[in-house]
C-alpha cells in the first residue's frame, strides 16, 4: 500500500479588497503562468502566493522590512517561491527596464505621495502592452466614519473626512473622537491623471459592490451597502 501523501497547500486566490469579488470574479489578470510578475507593496502574503501556486515568477517590493520577512514566511509555509527585495516604491531602479509582464498593487498605493513618479517607475520596468492592476480605498467610502455605521434603515451616515487625501475632520461631528492617521486616498481622476502622464492607456475602472446579501467576512461594515469599499483600476503600457 502506498504511503499517504501530503494534502496540497489550500488554494490561494487574489482579493482586491474587503468583502468585494476577487480575480476568480473580477478576471483582470488573465492566465500568469510563466509570467514575471511585481507585486508592489505587500499589502497580504495571500496575492503573492496564489500567484506563484497558479506558475508566475513573483518579485515582491516593499519598504518594510517586516512586512517583506511576515511575506516570505508565509511563502516559504506553503512552499511558493517569490523573491522579496526592500524598497521604496518608486525605487525600482535596480529592476531591469522591460522586464515584467504585469504589476499588481492592492491597497498600497495611499501610502506614497508621488503617484506620478510611481507609474513612471513602473511603466519603465512593464514590457510593452503590459498591465498594471491596481487597488485603492475607495474615496467616497473612506469618507465615512466607520465607527458609527447606521443600524437602522433610517439612521444617519456620518461624513468623518473630506473626499480623497483630506485630514480626518474633529469637533463636533465626531463627539470630539479624532480617527487614527491613515494614508491618504487618491481620487479616480488624479489616478487617472498620473497614469495618462506616465503613458498608460486606462482600460478598467471597476467599483465592486460588496456582496451584502451573501457570506459576509470579518471587515463587513452597514456603510458597505451605501458606498463601494474599493475602486479596481487596470491600465496597459504604450509607447516606450
């Protein structure tokens, strides 16, 4: 009789963000099998991972140093092979130009203040007709104060910041609660913007509604069912 093997590692899958469809749903980034692929920001081990299980060559760049160190543990767990290199986000001057097939950024780009100098970046080091799919806080979502979300149909929604990189509002409308710094959020049309100048062509800009009548996850919030958590953007590389 042969001996038992050991059970496969659990199935991973991209999530771009909270209680929202994922690539199984969305279909962004087509088949990454034997693609180079950057994952900018370690945002969750979980994308870095059901990429390498699926056959792509994962590079991941982070500036923190634990994140990068939780990242490759996780890796390593689970026997999926990515490479982890500490830097900024927009240094990837010791990539090579042309050199990845895609870039993926989920829920890290609030947390670089040069968007335009990012996308130039990562124009340099996509290979032509390359895509970058990218995942943000949805600015009108962020918006909203979480903490007191309605409970009731007609129970008021609280505004605790301005819309897309504005500061946390105080005074009397928060009860003289001031909310946690948070990075700031970018709005759809500076995103836009920036990866115009860079030389992108903008080909998806989804606003996934959370699913609030299926299985709801540990960051289900009632203001979900008012305002899309996330905004989904995929864009191509043209010119050189």
């Amino acid at each position: 009789m042969a001996p038992a093997s050991d059970p496969p590692p659990p199935r991973e899958v991209v999530r771009y963000g909270p209680e929202i469809p994922d690539e199984d749903g969305l279909r962004l980034l087509g088949s990454v099998t034997d693609k180079r692929v950057l994952v900018l920001g370690l945002h969750r081990p979980s994308a870095s991972i059901a990429l390498a299980q699926q056959g792509a060559k994962v590079v991941v760049v982070d500036p923190d140093g634990e994140r990068l160190d939780r990242g490759r543990a996780a890796c390593e767990a689970v026997e999926a092979k990515a490479e982890f290199r500490k830097a900024d986000l927009a240094g990837l001057a010791f990539l090579p130009g042309d050199s990845f097939d895609l870039v993926l950024s989920i829920y890290t780009l609030g947390g670089v203040d040069d968007l335009n100098r990012v996308f130039r970046q990562v124009h340099r080091v996509l290979k032509a007709g390359g895509a970058l799919v990218a995942s943000l806080p949805h600015p009108a979502y962020v918006m909203l104060d979480t903490d007191r979300p309605p409970r009731l149909p007609d129970d008021p929604v609280f505004v605790a910041r301005p819309y897309a990189g504005g500061r946390p509002l105080g005074g009397d409308d928060r009860v003289d609660r001031t909310p946690p710094a948070e990075p700031r959020t970018w709005a759809p049309s500076e995103v836009v913007t920036a990866m115009h100048r860079a030389k992108f062509r903008l080909d998806a800009l989804l606003e996934p509604a959370a699913g609030a009548n299926g299985p709801r996850g540990p960051q289900w919030n009632e203001l979900m069912r008012w305002v899309p958590p996330t905004l989904v953007i995929r864009a191509r590389k043209e010119g050189i």
